[in-house]
C-alpha cells in the first residue's frame, strides 16, 4: 500500500516581487501626532506588521505616499526609516499577504453592514413616515454617493484579491435599486399629482 505524504499547502499569492518597510517614532506624548500618522498610513492601506511598523507592496503611488508620511512623522518631531524589501521569505509574504485580504474583508463587510443596516433601514423609516420629498430622497442619494466612493477606495486597497467584494458590489446595487423606487415614489407622490 502507498503511502501519502502530507505537505503543507501553498499559500497562492499574488505577484508582489517588493514591499515598502516604514518603521516609525513619533513624540509619545501626542497622541495626536501617533494618530495623525496611522491615519495617513491606513489611508493608504497600509498593514501594520506591529506597533509603527507599516509595509505596503512596492507601487510608485504608494512609495510617494510613504514619502508624505515620512515628512508628516518628521514635522511631527519624530524619526522614521523608509525599506524596500526585495528578498523577503515566504513566511513573511504569507503574513503580508493575508494581512492585506483581512484588511480588505473587513472594509467589504463594513460596506455590507452599511447597506443593510443604515441604507436600507432610512429607506424603511422614510416610507414608514411617508416623508416622501424630494429633499430626502437627495439627502439618501448623496448616502448611495458616500457608499460608491468608499467601495471605490476599498477596491483601489485591495491588491492582494480580498474575499467580499463581488457582495460589496451586489449591496450598493441593492440599495441604487432601493434609492431610484423610492425617489419613483417621491415624484409620484409629488409631481404626479400636478
């Protein structure tokens, strides 16, 4: 009888040959200044492998972004060292990898959850209060708006091919469809009536 022998399976990864490293010190005492910084860099979709430690793969916007930052921790009269990993193991690549789609998920589900909860329950509320105007139905357009330019971001981070984003996408069309019966509504509530 043959035996089989188990090996640990490939993680498939992207094409990512090089990382940015920013490894940064702000003032402890500001904490305005830690957050300005971890904003900037999460801004950019950067993933924290520890406390001011950020890696992003190797792209031309994403290094000039590194740059701002590193001129923004400086202003803040703090000090940062700036890497491009070429030779990193492929531990560590699973490691930023995954950590990439994690980030990415996340975004995606926070997307969904605002379609559902948020988007979809102001929608139901305004026709519970039959508040059928043409001011809320803009005021929920510019909701669909907001939704559109934060999946646009999500997916702009998302290189590494993030579970979530064809849901993402299946969502925000919901809530359009859910937004255009309504304003139907509005108009015929409103100017139908003329």
């Amino acid at each position: 009888m043959a035996t089989t022998r188990r090996t640990k399976a490939a993680v498939t990864t992207p094409d990512t040959e090089a990382w940015l490293l920013l490894i940064y010190k702000v003032p402890s005492d500001s904490s305005r200044a830690r957050v300005a910084v971890w904003r900037e860099l999460k801004r950019l979709g950067g993933f924290y492998v520890q406390q001011a430690v950020c890696v992003l793969p190797d792209r031309e916007e994403l290094r000039t972004g590194m740059e701002k930052v590193r001129e923004r921790v400086a202003e803040l009269g703090g000090s940062s060292v700036f890497l491009t990993l070429t030779d990193v193991d492929e531990d560590a690549r699973s490691q930023f990898v995954e950590g990439f789609r994690s980030q990415s998920a996340k975004e995606y589900a926070e997307i969904v959850e605002e379609c559902d909860t948020k988007f979809v329950k102001e929608i139901e509320f305004e026709r519970f209060r039959e508040n059928y105007t043409f001011e809320e139905a803009e005021e929920i357009r510019q909701d669909l708006e907001k939704l559109r330019r934060w999946l646009a971001k999500v997916e702009g981070r998302d290189w590494m091919g993030a579970d979530g984003k064809e849901l993402a996408h299946s969502k925000v069309a919901d809530c359009e469809r859910l937004l255009e019966e309504f304003e139907a509504d509005v108009y015929e509530r409103t100017e139908g009536k003329v």
